[in-house]
C-alpha cells in the first residue's frame, strides 16, 4: 500500500510539473497524498511498535534443564582414621616369594616373638647376601585367647639358590581381597586398633578369614617400640566363601 500511495504521489507530481493538471488540484491532490503516506508510515510504526512490545512481553525461551548431578557413589569401605590413614582401603595383595619362619607365641610376649623370628631371618639373608624385596609381615594364621599360630616373612626377589632349613623356608606371601588399616604407636596399643578394625568389619556387614597380616613400615627390630607404624590387612570372604 505504501508503495502505490508513492506512485501516486509521483504522479501527481509529474501531472502539475508537466501542467497535465490545474495547480490548485495538484497542490490538493499532493495535500491529501502526503497525508496518505503520512497515515502509512504511523500504521506501519505502531505495527512495528506493537510487535516488538510482544516480543519484549514474549517470556524468554527457558534454559534447557540442567543435566541432573551424577549419582553419589555408593558407599564403598575406603575411609581414614584421625591420623588420615587409611582404614579399610580396598584392595588386592599380589603374592610375594618370601622367606618365613613359622611358629607360636603367646600374646603377652608377642612382640619378643616376632622380632626374634625376624632376626633370624635377617641373619640369614645377611649371610647369603640377599636383600629385601619389601617391607617385613607377619602372617597369623591361628588364634585363640591366650596365643597364635604365626609365620614371620621378609619378601625377596627370587628364590635363593641356597635355600633355608629347619624352622625357616621358602614359600609365597598370601593374595586375594583385603582391607587395610594403619596403625601408629606401640604394639602392645594394637588391641584398641583391632577392636576399630572388628567394629568396622561389623557395621559394613563383613565377614574376615581366618587369617591377618601385619606388614611392618617401620623395622620392627630397630624401631622405637612406642612409635611403630604397623599396616594390618584383612582378608574378606567372598560371598561364595561365606557359604
């Protein structure tokens, strides 16, 4: 529509530039076509007007949804004590070849005990000029109230070519899944550390073998014996094995 009014108004201009028309009709007819236009350019504006106010009154596309948080793992057994250590870490002991010494002791001279296995040990690998491929452990494979069934290791890289005799052997450290548990101070504190590690084993619903290592971060020969830092690991049945 605006462009016809235009070309009306061009023609109306042509006609009085040309005389084709009287001038007071031309002037008229210029009057009324330039209020034409006027009258389309003030729709063509409020049209335009009007459709940015809906657009601006339009609400604003909403921001796609945010993808949802990923779910909290479930709760697993790794956690730490005061110190940070760990406290029934999660993992899997690779068997090492070792060299042992088993026997007994009783709990009030367990420490004795131990130690003096490890010294003979050491004895030995010292004289065949064996070094230790790892940290020593003691390996209890029996318990009760008043003593233990134990073996003493210290892991080396290879079998030696002049193996031990009588109480000490060549054998393999144990494997499998197990849970690991730190604990700092002196032996004779490591009941209260056990105690944790049986109330742990209980709220997670988990039942242990007959069998518990204690692996010696600190030489448990030349170690002051209130500063020890003895890692304890646990094997856990599977659930095939509980039956």
């Amino acid at each position: 529509m605006e462009f016809a009014a235009a070309a009306l108004m061009w023609g109306a201009a042509h006609a009085c530039k040309e005389n084709l028309m009287p001038v007071h009709f031309c002037l008229r007819a210029i009057s009324r076509l330039t209020i034409i236009l006027a009258a389309f350019a003030l729709i063509a504006t409020l049209s335009a007007g009007t459709s940015f106010a809906q657009s601006a009154q339009s609400p604003a596309p909403s921001p796609p949804a945010a993808a949802p948080a990923p779910a909290a793992p479930a709760s697993g057994t790794d956690s730490t004590n005061q110190n940070g250590d760990p406290f029934g870490q999660n993992l899997t002991l690779a068997g090492k070849t070792v060299v042992y010494v088993k026997g007994t002791g009783t709990w009030d001279k367990a420490f004795e005990t131990i130690t003096g296995a490890f010294k003979k040990i050491n004895a030995y690998l010292d004289k065949e000029g064996i070094k230790a491929n790892g940290l020593p452990m003691t390996i209890f494979t029996a318990t009760d109230d008043t003593g233990f069934d134990f073996q003493a290791e210290v892991p080396i890289a290879e079998a030696p070519k002049n193996p031990p005799h009588g109480d000490m052997a060549v054998g393999q450290s144990p494997e499998g899944t197990a849970l690991k548990f730190v604990h700092r101070g002196s032996y004779d504190d490591l009941d209260n550390t056990y105690e944790a590690i049986t109330n742990f084993l209980d709220d997670k619903k988990l039942e242990a073998k007959d069998m518990f290592i204690e692996e010696y971060v600190t030489d448990p020969v030349k170690a002051e014996p209130g500063k020890l830092i003895i890692n304890v690991y646990v094997l856990i049945k599977t659930p095939t094995e509980r039956g």
